[in-house]
C-alpha cells in the first residue's frame, strides 16, 4: 500500500516541488493551506491537468486546535501519515530595532510552534506502527543568522533543537526525525526580495553564484522519507550551493 505523505504549505514553491516529487514515487500526497488561501480550486485544477491526485485540508500551522483537527479529518478520510515535511513558513523582516511583537509572534508560531502543532498529532502513530518520517524544513538563515532575521533565524535554529530531541526520543521506533536547511531557492519567499538585493548581497555570497531548485530540495526530502534513509537521524543537511558549511 502507497505510504502517505502530509506537506504543510504544499501550494508555495518548496512544498508544491516536494508534493510533486514524492506523489511521482508513489505516496500519496495530502497537503495543507492557509484558510486564506483563495487559489486552492485552481492549484487542486493546475495540479490535476499535471496528472496528480493531491489532496488538501485548510490549516493554520499556527494554531494549535487547527492542526489537530486538520491532522484528525485526514487520518479519518485517507488514513495514518508516515511521512510528515513540515514545510509551511513565513518571513517578516526587519531589524531588531523595528521589531515589534506581532512580528516576532507570528514568525515563531508560524515557523517554529507549527512544528509542534503538526508533529504532535503524528508522532504517536508513527511510533506504535513502528515506522514514520519526521523532516523539517528549517534554513540556513537558522544556522548562520542573518541581518533583519532575529525571528526567522531564531524559529529556523529552534526548529533543529526539536528535531535533535525527538529523533532521540524516537530512534528506537523506526521513526526518523531530520532537518533540512535550504540556501536561497528561487521560490516566492526569496524573488519577492528586490532584485538588486539578490544581486548586490545575496547571490555573492553564494559560491555556485545561483539560487537553489526547490526540485533539488524536494529531492533531498524524498531520500529522507525513504528507506534507505533509515539510518539517518537527528541530522541538519544543509542545501545552500556552499553558502554556508558547518
Ligand atoms: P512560500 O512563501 O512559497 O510558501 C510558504 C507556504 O507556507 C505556503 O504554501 C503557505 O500556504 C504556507 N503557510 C504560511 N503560513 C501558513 C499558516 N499559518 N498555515 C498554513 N500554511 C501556511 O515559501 P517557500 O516555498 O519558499 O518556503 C517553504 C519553506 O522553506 C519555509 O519554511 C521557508 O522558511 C523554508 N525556506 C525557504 C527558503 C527559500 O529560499 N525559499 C530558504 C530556506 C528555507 P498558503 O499559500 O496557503 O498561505
């Protein structure tokens, strides 16, 4: 029977590539939205000409209640997750200085406490059944920091924190918890920062001197949700062409 796969925020760049990707390797694939989302019938429609049978549940990773009751009517209509990406993220940047609560708040509950939100409701399973894929999407802004991103880079090296200790937690189960750490991908997130940015401090920095595939990184998913990633556990991989090495 085909091993099913929740991806948070399957419909931005990175989770829709990785959708893409592990529906080609025979999961099947339900994805989440915000309820905001106004373009779910058209991305289900784009995605169904494509030839893929996605399935998708409203979720505010942010709240609590709504990824229990998100993750409790998938279990119930398609049935128990192996594979959990935990892609769904935002950014609000600015400088510290003009940091304010609301956007500190809504990067660290989006970024880091969904995490918890969606894990929390899974991990169980996964342990009694004796076999389950936990993978993070964290960044490398996570693991170096970055300038006008004490939020982000705060919820992106919590991210790894948790992943260290529930991968302890649950080695013994067959349960794998991993991290992945994506460089600058050419998604959204990162063409929304104005181009003479790209240019002047972000692709210099960069020494393959190109953005990131999200298919490069929904490639690096499918090996940790595979089988012959079983051995692998508790790991940050970073995917960043050189950007950054630790
Ligand atoms: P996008 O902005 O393209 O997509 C983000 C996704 O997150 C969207 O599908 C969005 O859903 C979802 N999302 C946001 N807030 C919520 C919420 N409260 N509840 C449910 N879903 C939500 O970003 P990317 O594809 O670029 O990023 C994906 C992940 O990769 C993020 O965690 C990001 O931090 C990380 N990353 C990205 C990098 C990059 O260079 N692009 C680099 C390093 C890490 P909806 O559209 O329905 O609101």
């Amino acid at each position: 029977m085909a091993r099913i796969a929740l991806v948070t925020g399957g419909m931005g760049g990175l989770g829709e590539a990785v959708c893409i990707k592990l529906a080609a390797l025979g999961y099947k694939v339900v994805t989440t939205y915000s309820p905001s989302n106004k373009k779910v019938d058209e991305w289900l429609a784009t995605t169904r000409d494509m030839g893929f049978d996605f399935k998708a549940y409203p979720c505010d990773v942010a709240d609590y209640d709504s990824a229990q009751a998100c993750v409790a009517a998938i279990v119930k209509d398609i049935g128990p997750i192996d594979v959990l990406v935990n892609n769904a993220g935002i950014t609000r940047d600015m400088t510290f200085k003009k940091m304010d609560k609301l956007n500190w708040d809504a990067v660290m509950s989006t970024n880091l406490d969904s995490v918890f939100n969606m894990t929390k409701p899974v991990a169980d399973g996964m342990v009694d059944r004796g076999w389950g894929r936990i993978i993070n999407i964290s960044s490398v802004n996570g693991q170096k920091g970055a300038f006008g991103q004490t939020n982000y880079s705060a919820a992106k090296a919590g991210v790894h924190g948790f992943t260290k200790a529930l991968a302890l937690e649950v080695a013994r189960k067959g349960v794998t918890v991993n991290t992945i750490s994506p460089g600058y991908i050419g998604t959204k997130m990162v063409t929304e920062i104005p181009q003479e940015v790209l240019d002047s401090k972000i692709l210099p920095q960069i020494p393959m001197a190109r953005l990131g595939k999200p298919e490069e990184v929904a490639g690096l998913v499918a090996y940790l949700a595979s089988e012959e990633a079983a051995f692998v556990t508790g790991a940050n991989i970073a995917i960043n062409g050189g950007q950054h090495m630790s």
